[in-house]
C-alpha cells in the first residue's frame, strides 16, 4: 500500500487512500477552489516502493464579494475575502454591542459571505440596533434623559488620535489583528486573534 506522497495541500482532494502497487488515484479541486490556468484534475500512481508518482494540480482559493451591510455596521472584510477565511462585522458608536463572525462559502451553489448561522450576510442579517437611551438618576429633572448609551466597551476606546497608541493599547502584538489605524476620537474599532491563533471569547472593541 501506497502512503508516502499522498496529496496533504490546502484546496486538494484525493481517492488515494489504500492505494496497492499499480493502482492509480484522482487528485482534484475542492469546492471553494478553482484550478490555476491550464490545470486540472491530476493523477497519482502507486509504485512499488510505496510511493505515489506523478504531479498535483494547481489550484487558488474562490473569493466572497463584500455586500453592502446595515446601518451603523463597521467590517474588517475588505473588498473581498478568500474560501474559508473569516472576518468580523460589528456595531459602531451609537448603536447596542454586536458582533457578526463571517465566513466566505458556498452557499446555495454561489461562493457567499454568510454568518455564523449560515445565512448570507446582507443588510438584513447584518445589522445594528440604535443604542437605548436611558433615565439618568442623577439628574436634578425628573425624567430627563442623557446621552445614549453607547454599552459596556464605551470606556476602552483609545484616547486622541489612535494610531499614537496602538502600543500602548497592546495592539502591535504579533497575535492580534485590528483595523483601529486610522481611527478619529470617537470611532469604534476591533481586535481579534490574528490567523494562526484560537480566540477565547468574543472580540474587543476600543
């Protein structure tokens, strides 16, 4: 049985398990890839060394195309996000806390950006409610109201100009990834675990 130079790469599938001496087995494309020009599926052969002979298709990733969300909706996603990866939505200043985790997928047959619940993320499933405004108990009149209330992570925002303090905030580090560059005094903006790292919990906003 054949087992060394078996097909591992990202975007590849392979029929070569248990494999004998003479046998052949398809190497192709998963779903989310596409073969690079002039490429196809390919195919390996057992030899008698227990070896597979013979060379591996060249394939890339598909890509999401980035809708139009809702109102109040901040995004680390770019223009376009490739097969597999992810990317995070979330609601800005003036709007209640929420975070969207996005995957880019087939869906329905398409290559989608879609949410954690696999629906296709859009300006409906992507959304943010206006914050609530609330009575403030130290006012001298009676049922005034105050400010909105911007939630729980109004405080950790980074004061002035926030490319200043990215260090300080501890955004530089090799394992967290942001899109708070560029930030005025105000804006709200995200840190997650950057590729290659687990996050525990949900995201921070500053």
């Amino acid at each position: 049985e054949c087992t060394v130079g078996a097909p591992n790469e990202l975007g590849l599938q392979h029929d070569c398990g248990g494999k004998v001496m003479g046998e052949e087995c398809t190497v192709s494309a998963i779903a989310g890839y596409q073969y690079s020009s002039g490429f196809g599926a390919t195919t390996l052969q057992c030899e008698s060394d227990g070896t597979f002979v013979g060379s591996l298709p060249d394939v890339e990733p598909l890509s999401c195309s980035v809708p139009t969300f809702g109102a109040g909706i901040s995004h680390t996603c770019g223009t376009n996000v490739q097969s597999e990866k992810q990317c995070w939505a979330y609601c800005g200043a003036g709007y209640s806390m929420a975070f969207f985790q996005l995957t880019c997928g087939l869906l329905d047959g398409d290559m989608k950006l879609q949410t954690a619940k696999k629906d296709e993320a859009d300006s409906s499933s992507v959304a943010c409610s206006p914050a609530r405004r609330r009575l403030d108990s130290l006012s001298p009149v009676s049922n005034q109201l105050d400010l909105p209330f911007e939630s729980r992570w109004a405080s950790r925002r980074l004061a002035g100009t926030c490319d200043a303090d990215e260090d300080a905030a501890g955004l530089s580090a090799a394992h967290i990834t942001h899109d708070c560059l560029g930030k005025l005094a105000g804006d709200v903006c995200i840190a997650v675990c950057a590729d290659g790292y687990a996050m525990a919990g949900l995201p921070t906003l500053f």
